[in-house]
C-alpha cells in the first residue's frame, strides 16, 4: 500500500517553493526594517506553557493540541503558537535585563489537531512577532502596521483589517458578568462546549463557531461599553494612530480571538477571496502572560500570520515574482572521457558563480539538446571527442544555433563577457 503525508499536512514542491522563499525572504527584510531581532525556540514545549499561556478553555489547549510523554512521562506539546514559546524564552534567557523593549521575531512550523480544510492544515508555519516591555499604543500600532504593510508589499492591498479592544483585568469582570447575565437564560440552547464555558470563560463564547451560538450571542452587549478609562483611552490613542499612518480598520466590537492571554487591543487582518478560514494574521495586547509564564510583570503585544492562507492569497492572483533560475550554461558531454572532464568543469564554475547544468544520464547529443531547450538556458557547451583533444568546447547560442569553438581555459571568460559580468 502507498503510504500517503498524514492527514492535515502537506508537501511543498519545487513550483511552489520559488513563492515560499521569496515571502521569506521579504518576512526577514520587513522585521530588520522594522528593528526587530529573530528568535527560534524548539518545536515542542512542556504542556503546562501552553496550558497556562494559551488558557485551558480554550478549543486550541481542550481540543487542538498534539500531546505526548517523553520517557520520563513529562508532558510535552508540538507548539501550536509561537507567543507562549517566546515569552518562555523570554523569561529564561532574561531578555529584559538587557535595557530597553524587546522586539522579536520568529518563523516556523506550528501544530494543531483540527479538521483540515482549505486554509487549514495541522502542520503550517507561521511568522510572527512580540514585542515585551511596552504599554504604549504606538507598539500596538506598529505591530499592525508591520503586518498590513507587509501584506502591501507583497501587492495584497484590499484587507480588512478588524479592531477591537477586550479591556484588562480591570475592567473585563465587569464585562463577563454582564455576558454571563445576558446568556444564561438562553444556556439549554448552546452547545454543549458554549454551555460548559458559559459560568468559567464566557468571552470563548463569542468565537464559537456553532451557527446556532453564534446567533444567540448576536445581541450580546458590548465590551466596548464597559472599558475603563485607561483601556478606553488605550484604544483611542490607538486608533488615532493608525489613522494618521492610513490603515484602514474596522471596528468590531465581538471580536475576541481564540487565546485567553489576550487585554486590551485584538485585531485581525482578512482577505475575502480566502473563503472561511480568513484570517491572513491575527494578533493582539497580552499585559499578564509573562507574569502568568512566571516572569516579572512585563506588557507584550504581538500578532502571528499564516504562511499557507498567503500563499493561497498570492497564487490565487498570480502575484508570484518572475525568479531567474535559467542556467547560465548546460554543458553536453559526449563520450565517458569527455564526462569526466566536463563534470568537473561544471563545479569549477559553479564555485565562481555560475549557474550551470548537466546531464547526469550518458544521454545523446539530441536528448541532451532538447534538457538544455527545456532549462531555458541561452547558451550550451558542447564536448565531443575533438574538443577534447583539442582542449576546446563547442558554444552553441540557442536562441540562433550559431556555433563557435573556445579553448575550454576561455569559457569563464567566454561566460563574463556573455552575461557582461
Ligand atoms: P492565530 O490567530 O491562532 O494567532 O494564528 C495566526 C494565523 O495563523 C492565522 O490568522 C492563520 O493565518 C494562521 N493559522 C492558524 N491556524 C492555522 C491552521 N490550522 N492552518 C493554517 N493556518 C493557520 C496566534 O497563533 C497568536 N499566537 C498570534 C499572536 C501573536 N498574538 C499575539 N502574538
């Protein structure tokens, strides 16, 4: 039987990767651009990290996480986010002892156990950042900012960028008694996950994506009406902010993010030709999870984005880059001797720089004319028996099949002048 990829996950192949590594490639630009510094922390983590950081009512630590013993039977979790991971590494490596905010950025690989969808893998990257020691609203704003002028960059510039804020430990109480008040006589109609969070974490209720929930907690109150002065204040300055450096939002006042870590600002950034799973990134304030991590009270604030749903973003309106691979050269040898001599002539130059291939197979002239056509390389070198005894090699140009003789000591020479290098 064919042993298939697991479920949920993917291969990437070789016409995808040339997009796969120009996004990376503009992820490291922005983040240095942007002064941000890149962290890389282990694929998996003790439990209780995510269980503390991500919050045990959520359907990411009930439902969603890859869970196993090691052979001490220590809990260990694939990560299924990068934030907790980072705050980890935060607090360990003492990253705050080092004088002013840390802003860090990281790239990989995260896990979730869900059904997989379009948009919706168990294994996908994300790249994302955090910044830690900062209450301001610019950081908020920068991190929102990075994130929609990224997506810019890449030529994707109708988002919708969602906003909201879901106050601080001050003035949220508040908020989920009066959410618990308002769902209460309604709880026998939730579902069973809704009914089971109601009285514990009521906020987890308005992410539900039960249709059925999702219409009984239509006429919820607001947050926004019961904020304290500092985080209404918080949420003004940050708005202000965003609209003088023209980022378009939407406020939306039932957004809540699927993570408890989360005060104050929340936000997402959504593409409509991605279907439901929307979200390119999302993001938001987490002011007590490096105290909840164990750490000194420190604010953070950060946002994470999918590799995959850009991707599909991209390639949906053909904004792939035109990458040059074209080989420079494809040397044909013909004859074994004539294949010794030009296999090493082919490292030699591809240590100067020079893009060159080969053929690997002892194929005739005419095989290995139609490979060279096919690699869409200008140029071939021919060696037959006579250039090898003269020391020389065939050029031929594909473009007009003119053809010259070179003394093999010439061609990187032949190559500079060609492509004037
Ligand atoms: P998140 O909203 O769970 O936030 O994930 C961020 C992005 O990762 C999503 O908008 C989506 O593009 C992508 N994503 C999430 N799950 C999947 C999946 N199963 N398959 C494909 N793509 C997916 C976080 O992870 C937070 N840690 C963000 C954050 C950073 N908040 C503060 N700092």
């Amino acid at each position: 039987m064919k042993i298939q990829a697991p479920k949920g996950t993917y291969d990437l192949l070789p016409n995808q990767t040339i997009l796969w590594r120009h996004i990376e490639a503009q992820i490291h630009q922005i983040f240095t651009e942007y002064g941000y510094d890149e962290v890389r922390t282990p694929m998996f983590e003790y439990t209780d990290l995510f269980q503390r950081g991500i919050g045990d009512t959520t359907d990411i630590v009930e439902k969603e996480m890859f869970t196993f013993s090691d052979r001490g039977e220590r809990s260990l979790t694939l990560r299924p986010e990068g934030t907790a991971s980072v705050v980890r590494a935060f607090i360990e490596h003492n990253l705050a002892n080092q004088g002013s905010i840390a802003k860090l950025y990281y790239y990989g690989p995260m896990f979730r156990c869900e059904a997989p969808q379009a948009g919706r893998f168990r294994q996908f990257n994300q790249f994302g950042a955090e910044v830690l020691g900062s209450k301001d609203p610019r950081v908020d704003a920068e991190i929102i900012s990075l994130a929609v002028n990224f997506y810019r960059r890449l030529g994707v510039t109708d988002l919708d960028v969602n906003l909201n804020s879901i106050g601080c430990t001050e003035c949220r109480p508040l908020y989920r008694q009066k959410l618990i008040e308002h769902l209460r006589p309604k709880s026998e109609k939730l579902c069973p996950n809704c009914q089971r969070r109601l009285e514990r974490n009521p906020l987890r209720l308005l992410d539900c994506k039960n249709e059925s929930c999702r219409r009984l907690t239509e006429d919820v109150p607001l947050i926004t009406t019961t904020l304290c002065p500092d985080c209404g204040e918080h949420f003004e300055k940050l708005c202000k902010i965003l609209d003088s450096c023209d980022i378009k939002y939407k406020l939306n006042p039932r957004l809540v993010r699927g993570f408890d870590y989360y005060t104050k600002t929340v936000f997402e950034v959504l593409a409509g030709d991605l279907g439901s799973q929307n979200a390119l990134c999302g993001g938001g304030r987490y002011d007590g999870l490096v105290e909840e991590c164990g750490g000194k009270p420190t604010p953070g604030i950060g946002f994470a984005a999918g590799m995959e749903r850009l991707m599909m973003v991209l390639e949906a309106r053909s904004l792939t880059p035109a990458v040059e691979k074209r080989p420079h050269l494809y040397l044909a040898p013909l004859g074994d001797e004539q294949q010794v001599i030009v296999f090493s002539l082919c490292i030699k130059l591809r240590e100067a720089g020079w893009i060159v291939e080969t053929d690997l197979q002892g194929r005739s002239l005419k095989a290995q004319l139609k490979s060279a056509d096919k690699s869409g390389t200008p140029l071939v070198g021919i060696v037959g028996e006579d250039e090898l005894r003269n020391n020389q090699i065939l050029i031929r140009k594909m473009n007009t099949s003119e053809q010259e003789l070179i003394s093999i000591e010439n061609l990187a020479g032949y190559l500079e002048h060609f492509y004037e290098k």
